[in-house]
C-alpha cells in the first residue's frame, strides 16, 4: 500500500514554503548581455534572426544604455560588426574599430558598466574564418598574434574583460602574455574554453554576417560527440592563466556544465546561444509555448547543472524575472 509518511507534495503547498525550499538561487549578477555594435551611424535596427535584439551603432548606444537601466542589467559582451572586412581581419585591432569605439562610449556614457569583448576574427575577416588563412586552412599560430593585438586594443580602449571565442589552440597563453606585456596584469580573461562546433549558432553569423564563405569550423571548434575532449580544454586554459572558463552553447550541453563544475574550481559561464533565443522566439510567435516560461525553465536548467554566469539574449527579461521573485 501507499506509504502516507512521506510526502514530497507537502513542501510544494504555496508559493512562499516554495521558495523556501528552492534548491537553485540565481540573481541578476550572474547574467551578460550580449551586444552588437554595428560601424557608422544612426544605426539602430532589429536583427531579423534575433528578433527584440538590435544592431547599434556607437551614436546609438544611448538607447542601449537606456534599456541596460531600465532592467538592472550591468554586465555586457560586445561583438562588432565593421564597415569593411579583409582576408586579414585587420579592422578587429584597429584602434579606432568599431568595438574599440563602442567600448569608449559606452565608458562615457555609463562609467560601472562591466565591459567584457568577445576577441575572434570571423566577424572582421572577409572569409568569415576564426583566424588568419594559409591556404585553405586557419593557421593557428600566426593567429595567436593577431588574437592578442585584438585583446590589447580593447583593453586600451577601456574593457574590463576579454573573452576570446576562437579555439585556436595556446590562444589564452598568448593574451595573457601580450596583455601582461602591456601593463594589463589585471585584466581577466573569460576563455570560451569548451566551444563546440554548433549548428545552434546560426542566428548569430546572420545577425553579425560572419558565417565562413567555404568550409566549416569543425578543424577548430569542437566535436560535440565529445565530453572528456571538453574536459581537457577548459583544463588547458585554466593552465595558460584563464580566469572564467565557459561551455557553449548551453541548453544542449548541461552534462558538460554540470562535469566542469563538478572538476573545476574556477567560476564557470554558460553561454545560450543565438539558436537557443531564436528557437524559443519562434516557437512563441507560432503559438506553441510560453515564451517567459520555456526562458526562465531554460535559465535556470543551466544554474542548476552548475554555471555560475549566464551569457543570454534574455538577461533583461531574466533580470526583471529574477527581480519579481518568478525565478531565484
Ligand atoms: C565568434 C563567436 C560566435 C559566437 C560567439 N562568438 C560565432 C561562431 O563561432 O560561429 C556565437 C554566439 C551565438 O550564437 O549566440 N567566433
């Protein structure tokens, strides 16, 4: 018979002994905003395949400004998308690059916002590849350098932290070593660490026009039939000086999330990518979920395996949720 004793029913009976006895707390400190920064001006437009999330240009950023206040949002990670790209990528370092000057008036206009950069090069490069050519193939080592000009002129530029999204092999070690070379000892670095090659980012290389004009990324970002090869490369970073290490995308990988925690020591990010937002975006205006619901059950599906920050196109609406007390 039914053993009455136990009852797991009687801690869900009301919503303030529920929240008593919530297991996975989250605040809106843990969430980074991902924003792109468009070159020219009076830019100020919707990205078709991230619908609610616009493209700014720097005379725009107020209005960005303004929606960061609105929600309590305080943490950001820039992409740029330049005027021109070349086959070397060369805009991504200029001084006066696009991202370079999205940072400077951003400091302007809002002196605590946490500035983290995303360092890559596919979104500078005419190719759309990661990092510089020789031949057909991304060429790891002469990328390294490049990398590390990027992650020195953000940091000049005034960035509080860089996240390099590469995957090029020893890349961590090269910015540490140009950062500290260049008075940056301080500056943290975020490593995309366990980035696999995923069909999830499709929205994001429309919204920052970067998909690769021939090939794929499989030759540098990972394999995702791999877990241990996962394990093995945020171990690699946090030995060439990472500070955060990072899964992405997260929905589809919180085995990976929950096995990094579960190894390492160092704070952890999540990063729920463009296909994630996109896909739950879609799936609300065909009326087939709840969009708030499926956002906040997603978000805290990747706290509770074990990240400590949330990279989301939804971290003003997580925030006002996290706020309400709906979730956290
Ligand atoms: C740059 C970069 C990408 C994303 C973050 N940094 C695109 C890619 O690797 O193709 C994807 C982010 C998203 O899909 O939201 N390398």
């Amino acid at each position: 018979m039914f053993n009455a004793t136990i009852r797991p029913r009687r801690l869900r009976a009301g919503d303030t002994l529920r929240r008593m006895v919530r297991e996975t707390r989250v605040s809106p400190d843990s969430l980074v905003y991902p924003v792109f920064i468009a070159e020219g001006a009076h830019i100020y437009q919707e990205i078709p395949s991230l619908p609610g999330q616009f493209h700014y240009s720097p005379d725009e950023l107020p209005r960005l400004v303004e929606r960061l206040q609105q929600h309590g949002v305080s943490r950001v990670l820039l992409f740029g998308l330049p005027a021109q790209k070349d086959p070397l990528g060369s805009s991504a370092w200029d001084e006066n690059g696009v991202v370079q000057q999205g940072i400077r008036r951003l400091r302007e206009l809002l002196p605590d916002l946490y500035i983290i950069t995303d360092v890559c090069m596919c979104e500078y490069t005419s190719h759309g590849h990661c990092g510089v050519l020789c031949g057909n193939e991304v060429d790891n080592d002469r990328t390294l350098e490049r990398l590390a000009a990027i992650a020195c002129s953000h940091a000049r530029a005034g960035a509080d932290m860089v996240a390099p999204s590469d995957m090029m092999d020893g890349r961590v070690a090269a910015i540490r070593d140009a950062l500290d070379r260049s008075g940056f000892q301080s500056l943290p670095i975020m490593a995309y660490s366990a980035k696999f090659a995923s069909s999830f980012y499709g929205p994001f290389r429309e919204a920052a026009g970067s998909a690769p004009a021939f090939g794929d990324r499989r030759s540098y970002q990972m394999d995702w039939h791999n877990a241990r090869e996962a394990m093995r490369e945020c171990a690699l970073d946090i030995g060439e000086g990472a500070d955060i290490i990072m899964v992405k995308p997260a929905l589809a990988y919180l085995d990976l999330i929950h096995e990094a925690r579960a190894r390492f020591d160092l704070p952890l990010a999540a990063y729920a990518v463009s296909g994630e937002y996109a896909m739950t975006k879609a799936a609300a205006a065909a009326g087939l979920i709840d969009e708030y619901g499926v956002m906040c059950e997603s978000a805290i599906a990747v706290f509770r395996a074990g990240a400590d920050i949330l990279i989301t196109y939804y971290a003003c609406e997580l925030a006002d949720a996290m706020r309400a007390g709906v979730i956290g």
